[in-house]
C-alpha cells in the first residue's frame, strides 16, 4: 500500500484529463467498507455520504489521482491522467491486487476480536424468518396435498429372465407425503431456532451472563429453556410433544437415517429368533415399521402442534414475533435494547419504533442521503 498517499489537501484536479473507471466485483469487495477501513489505517480519510452515494475515498497512486467510490450499485475504481488504455489497466490492476492484500490484512485484525465484540452484544443478526418460513411452506404444503400419482407397472428384463413390478399410486403418494413431512419439520425447526435467538434482545438479553455465540450453537431444546422457560405449563406440554416429533420424524433422518438406540434401523442375529430389531417392542413407534410411514393422522397432528407453538409464541411474546414478522435485522446491543424496553413500557406498542428502521433501512439501501 506504499504507493497510496491521501490527496493533497489543495489539489485541484484537472477534469479536462482523461477519467478511467472499473467496477469492483462482488468477489473483490463483499464488504465495501473493509476496503475504506484499509485506506483509513494509511491515513487516506474518507467522505459522504451524499446522493446515491454511501462515501468516497480520494487519493494519489503513482502520482495520478484516484477515487474509491461506494454508489448504489457497486464500488468503482476512478483514476484521472493523462494515460493510455493500457497505461490505466495496468495501474487499475495494481491497485486492485493491493486493496485486495489489505483487505486479507484487516479481516485478519478483526477477526480477532469479533468474538469478544460478538458476546459483548455489538453486533446485529439477520433477519431470515421470512426466507426459512417460505422453506417450510412450501413442505407442508406438499405434505398436506401430495401430487396425484397414477398407478405404475414395469417389466424388466435381465439374463436371469423377465419379471414384472406394480407401484400403487396411493403408495407412492404416501411416501412423497412422508418425505415432504420430514423436510418441512427440518424447515419448522430451523425457522424455529433462528427465530428463539431473534428474540433475546426482548427477552432480556445480558451479555454478561449469556453466551450469544453458545446460545446459537447449542441445540433447540437449550434456545427454548433460555427463551421460553418451563415455568409455564403451556410451554412444557408444547415443548414435551415437540421434543417427541423431533425425535421420531427428524432426528433419524439428520443422523444418517440412524434412530436413537437404532430403533428399526439395526438388527441383532438372535439365534433361535432371526433377524431381530434393537429397539425390539419399541419398533411400532419407528417410521420404518409400515410401508407408509407416515400417515394423514401423523401430517395433520404433527402441523396442528406447529400452529400450536406458532400461536403460543405470538401471545406468549407479542413485541418479539412482531419484529421478527417486520423482516428487520435484530439488534443485540444496548442502545436498542433500551429503546425496545423504552416503547414498550411506554405504551407497549412497538409500531412507531418498526416504522423509524424501516425508514432508515431503505433510506441506507436507496443511498437517500
């Protein structure tokens, strides 16, 4: 970076030059401000923001005068003199590698103390709600109303000869039904667990005493006891047949298809017996102890306990799910705590305090400055 200098304060640039520009690719600068970061730690300040513009940097490489600009629709590279083409895609190839090497440099800086800024609640998660509910959906719609399959019949042949095979269409059905169910349980859970984690800043978030990088690896049932609780019996009852459905129709299927205990997944040579499953009496409650293994009475009961917890969790804390609902980033750190309980103990409407981000929201995604 030895050969960026900030502009001089007096310079006065002749625009009757030529103007050389390139757009960095999303690959060179995922993180605009990074590059502004490298350029701010060799002394090259920045500005803005101004119309459709979030800041610029100006400076000299070589001599030659420069500009970084963040616009709306990307990050470009200015460089004004009297150069040729060739001239001016070589320096731009220069300084591309170079912003390129400090950003590596400052990544690594930061990435130093991101933990400690992340447990410290200085941080803001995206908002996916919206997207993993869409997942599940999706799922449960074709859980609940699988395509019609026509019945099927196939002959093969071989060496060994000629045979026949039929597939009921009300077979096949149920087993598309079946696996819909179990992708729209996965989808349900995940939606679920990022949800509980959006919720901590209104459920009296502490970064002294929680862990926010333990809280989002650990498992569901651990979100939910830190979020929800157990001392409503509501919670516990919904938590106990959540737990069961998990247990049944989801965790097999995230473990290699493998069941707790290995249920009907693995069978000991007993002599005397055959072929018999670990989970023994147990198997009737496997999904592979009928062809179908899953019925319209397990669809319907396990979306009936879904809507259940959904309904739970909006009354149970309105003020949350309704910034969840927003679509809005969530904030962990103190000053948007404190205006959350501000709103709330105010009038318990958090509408106004929705309305102001999503403002300032799309006024720093247009560039409105």
């Amino acid at each position: 970076m030895r050969d960026f200098r900030p502009a001089p304060p007096d310079e006065k640039r002749n625009y009757d030059l030529p103007l050389y520009r390139e757009k960095l690719s999303r690959e060179e600068a995922p993180i605009p401000p990074l590059l502004r970061h490298a350029l701010n730690l060799i002394g090259i300040s920045h500005s803005g923001p101004a119309e459709k513009v979030a800041w610029w940097a100006s400076f000299s490489y070589k001599g030659y005068a420069c500009d970084l600009v963040h616009r709306k629709f990307g990050l470009w590279l200015h460089i004004l003199g009297d150069l040729t083409e060739v001239q001016a895609d070589d320096l731009m190839a220069e300084m591309r590698q170079k912003l390129a090497a400090a950003v590596a440099v400052v990544e690594k800086s930061l990435a130093e103390t991101a933990r400690d800024t992340l447990n410290a609640g200085n941080v803001t998660v995206i908002n996916q709600h919206g997207q993993l509910r869409r997942a599940y959906g999706y799922f449960r719609e074709r859980a609940e109303h699988p395509d019609v399959v026509e019945d099927v019949s196939r002959t093969e042949q071989s060496e060994h000869g000629t045979w026949s095979t039929f597939s009921s269409g009300q077979d096949v059905m149920a087993m598309n039904a079946f696996h819909d169910l179990v992708a729209a349980i996965s989808a349900f859970m995940s939606s679920l667990e990022h949800d509980l984690v959006l919720m901590l800043p209104f459920e009296g978030f502490k970064p002294t005493t929680d862990d926010l990088t333990g809280i989002i690896g650990d498992r569901w049932g651990l979100k939910w006891r830190r979020v929800v609780g157990h001392a409503d019996p509501e919670a516990v009852r919904l938590y106990g047949r959540l737990a069961a459905v998990v247990e049944r129709w989801r965790n097999p299927y995230s473990h290699g298809g493998f069941e707790k205990g290995h249920g009907a997944t693995i069978y000991v040579h007993t002599p005397g017996l055959g072929a018999l499953p670990v989970g023994l009496s147990d198997v009737r409650d496997s999904p592979l102890f009928s062809f179908h293994p899953a019925s319209e009475a397990d669809i319907d009961g396990v979306f009936r306990l879904f809507d259940e917890i959904d309904t739970y969790l909006a009354k149970t804390f309105p003020h949350a799910m309704e910034w969840i609902a927003s679509g809005l980033d969530v904030q962990f750190d103190a000053d948007f705590r404190t205006q959350v309980a501000n709103y709330i103990e105010s009038d318990g409407n958090l509408q106004m305090l929705i309305d102001a981000h999503h403002y300032r929201a799309d006024m720093i995604a247009n560039m409105d400055f």
